[in-house]
C-alpha cells in the first residue's frame, strides 16, 4: 500500500498551482474560493498566515484543505488588541468558503487529514472554523462531528438555477417583477467592463462607498488588485448607466468548474437606489449567464434572519433558500470556553438591542 505523505504549507506558492487547482476541480465539493488564485490573493494582500494542508499520494496532492490564521474580533472590549492575548482563530476560508477537498479513498485520506490538522491545532489558535459553501460537504458531518466539530448555522445564501429567464422571472415576486419592468422604462444600459489593475482600483472606490452606508469593515484596494491579477478571466464587473450616468457595480466571480455564478461585492451608493440599479445588475447577470452557459447563479451569503432586509430582498428574486454551515472546533482548552460564552453573550445582547 502506497503511504500517504501530509505536509502543512505556509503558502500556495509551495505547492504546484496546476496540480491544486486539479484537486479543486476534480473534487466534489471544491470551488472558485479554493483555487490557488483566490488564495494567493489572500495571501498577498491581506494580515493572514497561510497554514494549508496538502495530502500527496505518489507526489501527486489527493486531498488539500486551505486554512488561514488571523486575529479574531473580540466579542468583548478590551484594554488589548487580539494579537496581545493570543486570540488567534484558523479559518477555511475568510474571506470566502473552504472546508476538505478530496480525492481517491476518503478512508485513509481522511485519516491522514486528521493527523495532520491536530498538528495545526496545536500551533496555539482558539478554534478552528470551516465555513462550507458546498451542499456535498454534508457527506463529512458525521466525520467531523467524531473529530470534535460543532455546526452552527448564522448564515445562508439563495441560489437560482439558471434554465430560462422567462421562467425565472415569472416565479420572482411580484413586487421585484414590477422594480424590473419599472426600472427598464428609464434609458439604461449595463456594460461588461474588461479586468484589470485599474478596473480593480476604480470598482474598489465604489465599493468603499457602499461598505461605508452598512458601517462595515472593507478589504483593502490591495486585495482587489492581487484578485484582477490572479483571477481576472474569473471575475465579471458590470457597471449600469442610467440616462447616461454610472449607477453602480457589481463584481460577479465566475466558477468555471462548477458552471456557477456567484454575486460578491457591490459598489452602488445609495443615491443610485432610486434607479433600482443593484436590481438591474442582478437582472442583467442572470441573463448574461444564462447567455454564457452557466447553470447556477448565487447572491452570496446573508443572515439567517426573516426580518432581515437584505434576506427578503434576494428572496423576492424567486431563489432557493440554503444553509451555509459553519464547522467549529475549540482548539485552546482553557480560552476556547471563556471566548464561545463571551461570544454568545455579545450575540444575546446585539439580538436584544436590534429588537
């Protein structure tokens, strides 16, 4: 029996990008978020530490499991910064999704993987989180469940399957129906721009508008570069004009391998709502991938809330509700406890205020 050999990298540039992106691809369960370019994005650009896990059998990688290591967001107000107490989390993958790619016999892979995570484990993180986008990862609850991983489900997103527009359209709610056909009456037009550092750079000022109205925490321009140079056949932007004026952007990441198209970042200030323009480049990107072969098409993660407005607004679209899973293991015995039960009072207490 050939033996296994199980190394952790501290970068994808030590593993040959061919050859991942084949496991990635070839894997049941593998997507965009896990290819060498999204990583190397990752890696280039923002305060992560690559800790990926790369099973080879005969040279050749059959199992890879992408991990970063980061501070994490304390759940309380502290005199300190994380990285003072330690409070380090390793995730596959933030931003985006990960969790185990494998090929060949799950059984021994799987072993394999094991050992080899609980050396990572050992390298002082709080916890270990895998945050799955991929509804075949199911096949691993059990698994994960013996090696000490918790599900929690915060979060979901709405999928649409992309056979015919007519169709899509006709099971939308009628309320987005009407925001279509009304937004269309006005002279507009959507544009498919060509990808590049400085398209990158440009959509990354919009972008920073629209972070700023949902008091959210941006990535930086850096990160949007290293994704134009390392994805750029992979990302779609389009830009709506309105009676002639820019009305907003949509970035749109394009996996190829799983035919699928998965709506990520917006740039769209508010004083364009009145156009309905992040409704006509949602409309647009639907017909343009079903003009281009793709089966699915994704509006990207949200809360697990009904009340929650940007909830109700992708499912007016007529989408699937799914869950996003969130696998997680304590990995410091003494301050995993003490952060979950300040991390769930925090929650109780944003819930409460939101009310």
């Amino acid at each position: 029996m050939t033996k296994l050999q199980a190394n952790v990298v501290d970068s994808i540039d030590a593993v040959n990008e061919n050859q991942w992106d084949n496991v990635v691809a070839q894997s049941e369960c593998g997507t965009i978020f896990q290819q060498s370019g999204w990583l190397r994005a990752i890696e280039r650009a923002l305060d992560r530490t690559p800790r990926h896990v790369v099973i080879r059998k005969n040279g050749n990688p059959v199992a890879v499991l992408p991990n970063f290591v980061s501070d994490i967001a304390l759940p309380v107000d502290l005199p300190v910064d994380a990285s003072a107490v330690g409070a380090t989390q390793l995730s596959s993958v933030t931003p985006g999704f990960g969790g185990p790619l494998i090929m060949g016999k799950k059984d021994r892979v799987l072993g394999a993987l094991r050992q080899t995570l609980e050396r990572v484990h050992r390298e002082g993180s709080v916890f270990h989180r895998m945050r799955i986008l991929d509804s075949n990862h199911v096949q691993y609850a059990q698994t994960l469940r013996k090696w000490g991983y918790r599900p929690s489900l915060l979060y979901c997103r709405f999928a649409l399957e992309l056979d015919d527009y007519d169709r899509i359209l006709a099971d939308m709610d009628k309320e987005r129906r009407k925001e279509i056909r009304d937004a269309k009456e006005i002279e507009y037009e959507v544009e498919s721009e060509e990808i590049d550092r400085e398209t990158m750079r440009s959509f990354h000022d919009e972008y920073l508008k629209t972070m700023s109205h949902v008091d959210g925490s941006p990535f930086p321009v850096a990160f949007f570069e290293q994704l134009g140079d390392h994805l750029a056949d992979q990302i779609q932007i389009f830009t709506a004009y309105v009676e002639g004026a820019e009305a907003g952007q949509h970035l749109y990441l394009r996996d190829d391998n799983r035919d699928a198209l998965h709506y990520f970042f917006a740039g769209v200030d508010e004083e364009y709502f009145r156009y309905s323009s992040p409704t006509l480049l949602h409309d647009h990107a639907l017909r343009w991938g079903i003009e281009n072969g793709y089966e699915r098409f994704d509006f990207g993660s949200t809360n697990a809330n009904y009340a929650n407005g940007t909830f109700n607004y992708k499912q007016k679209f007529g989408a699937e509700l799914e869950p996003i899973y969130e696998w997680e293991k304590g990995t410091a015995p003494i301050r995993w406890p003490v952060y979950r039960s300040a991390r769930t009072l925090y929650r109780r207490h944003s819930d409460t205020l939101e009310k």
